[in-house]
C-alpha cells in the first residue's frame, strides 16, 4: 500500500510533523521520516497487556536500539502525543541489556545472529519489535519495515506478536504481509 494512503487511512497529521521538525541534529532521510510516522502509528494499532502500563502517567515508550538513524525527528515527530492516556517518550539504548521499560523497539539492522540474540532477551517483555534489518520477520522479528516499488511495506510475524500477548488492529494487519518464523 502506499504511504500516502497509509499515512491518511491512519489520520496521522503527517504535515504538522514535518511543519514542527526543527533541525538540530543532521536530518534523517525521508526513508526514516517515513518508518518514524510508521512507528507512531504502531502504538495507536497495536495492544499490549494492561498490567504493561499499570498506572495513568507510565510513559509508553517508543526505543531505538543501535546507532539512531531517525535523529532530534522522532522525538519532535511525537512530542506532547499520548498512547491512550500515557504520555509518549523515546528512549535510546546501546545494548539490549540497558532496556529496562520499552513497548516498541526500533532494532537498527544487525547480522542474523545478533538479531536471534536480541530477540531471545526480550521474550516474555511484551515488546513490540521492529527493524527493517533483512529477514528480520522470519528471524522471529514482529515487524519487518521494507521498501518495495519506492513505497514502504510492513511484514508482519503474527505469531511473534501473539507469543508476546500484543494484538494488532485488523486495520494494521490488511496492510501487511504476513509471515512466520523460519525454524531455527
């Protein structure tokens, strides 16, 4: 599906995230301006278990693990927005071990054995993670961002997400490819 749709079909005043983006850091692609609009989105489509944000003011937390290619945009991109009543925060790590709280993970594309790796960690936390590290959803990944035709896809792993209690919006799912987990 195109962006364009995609970005309209979600009502993401996409616009008024370009209009507020100031520079302060080197600016990322349009390639990462996009997959930064697709990591909103996943936070109003997807559900996560209650006792994941307990409390009104938990902050749901949108991480970035690796080498940060979106820059100052995705914090501007969702500054003051809200995921049901929790405020809206991101948070950058070096190491997975430094992820204390996280609901959707941006995995930078690493080797297929270091994303196995990543992945092992983060069983039973209740992360969504994403990458558009090749294979990454058949690596046992949940979402794979990919570009195809100059046009961002999703591919989704839905018995990832469901093995980690998520659940996706019908919405969401009518617009990905989905796919399982190669056996290890």
């Amino acid at each position: 599906m195109n962006v364009r749709v995609f970005i309209l079909y979600f009502g993401v005043p996409i616009s008024c995230l370009l209009c507020s983006y100031r520079e302060v850091q080197p600016e990322p692609s349009n390639e990462y301006k996009i997959k930064a609009v697709f990591l909103f989105n996943f936070s109003q489509y997807v559900e996560w278990p209650l006792d994941v944000l307990p409390d009104d003011d938990s902050p749901f937390v949108i991480g970035i693990l690796g080498k940060d290619p979106f820059g100052s945009y995705l914090d501007v991109a969702v500054k003051n927005e809200r995921v049901k009543r929790h405020p809206l925060v991101i948070r950058r790590f070096n190491r997975v071990e430094e992820i204390a709280a996280c609901h959707i993970l941006y995995i930078i594309p690493a080797d297929k054995d270091e994303i196995k790796t990543i992945l092992d960690r983060l069983t039973s936390r209740h992360i969504l993670t994403v990458s558009d590290a090749s294979n990454f959803a058949r690596l046992g990944g949940m979402i794979r961002l990919y570009t195809e035709a100059n046009k961002t896809r999703i591919r989704i792993n839905l018995g990832a997400v469901k093995k980690e209690e998520l659940v996706c919006s019908s919405k969401l799912l009518r617009l990905a490819d989905i796919v399982e987990s190669q056996p290890h």
